[in-house]
C-alpha cells in the first residue's frame, strides 16, 4: 500500500476508503522530483497532471500580454497541477513549476484521469472547487 499523506487524504480523496484511494493509485505512475528539479516548463505540450503526494512545489505563471507579470503560488500535498494542457486538449503549459523540496506525485495522462472521475465523480466537483478558487485568486 502506497501512503498517502493526511493532507493529501483529506482534500481530493476526501470520502474514499483506503481500499478507493489505493486502487486509485494504481491507475497512474509515481515519480519523484528533487528540490530545485523542473517538472513542467512553460509552452511545453502537456499530456499528463500531477497529484503532490508529498512535497511541495511552486507554480509561476506568466500573465499579462504588456510586459511580464508573474503569478507565483506554492502547492503542497493534496493538491494538483498541469490540468490545464491535460484537460484542454493540444495546448500548452501555462505556468512553470519547481519542486520547492522533494516531492512524490501521482502522475496521469488524459486516459488515466478519466478512469478515475469515472469511478470517483466527486474528486471531479473537487477538482473544479480548487481550480475555481485559483482563478479567482489570480484577480478580477
């Protein structure tokens, strides 16, 4: 059984049994990231997103089209990143991110991602409740 921080349980796992989360888990592939290591450039194409189960990373995005303007976050355990070129199909990274220490994620491609909100809608209406609240959070 692969563990799952606390945090991680709590927010897009919320409501499974431990049998759920694990079966879950098997539907993707581990990988771990050392601090310092980019994991997604922005621009790149993108065919798979992230789940942090433990670690923490940090997003830029670059905004704005008169000139650079940053947007940077951090992301811990529990959290998610690279959706955005994953869900909508052909398009690129928006954002770079950093492993901030070491840090292990779930990753899933499109196939994998759809298995799992097939099984688990609820980590869907999750999902969307996170990625709502970041794009408020970047401005009016």
């Amino acid at each position: 059984m692969v563990q799952v921080s606390p945090a991680a349980r709590d927010s897009l796992f919320a409501d499974l049994s431990d049998q759920q989360v694990d079966e879950l888990l098997k539907l993707g592939q581990f990988v771990e990231f050392k601090a310092g290591e980019l994991i997604i450039r922005h621009g790149d194409y993108g065919d798979v997103m992230y789940f942090i189960l433990a670690g923490m990373v940090e997003v830029v995005r670059i905004l704005g089209a008169q000139g650079p303007q940053f947007a940077r976050y951090a992301l811990g355990e529990g959290e998610f990143f690279g959706e955005i070129a994953l869900l909508l199909e052909g398009q690129t990274r928006t954002a770079n991110v950093v492993a901030l220490e070491p840090t292990r994620c779930l990753m899933l491609n499109r196939a994998q991602l759809e298995q799992m909100l097939n099984r688990h809608p609820g980590i869907a209406l999750r999902m969307l409740a996170i990625m709502s609240k970041r794009l408020r959070a970047l401005g009016p």
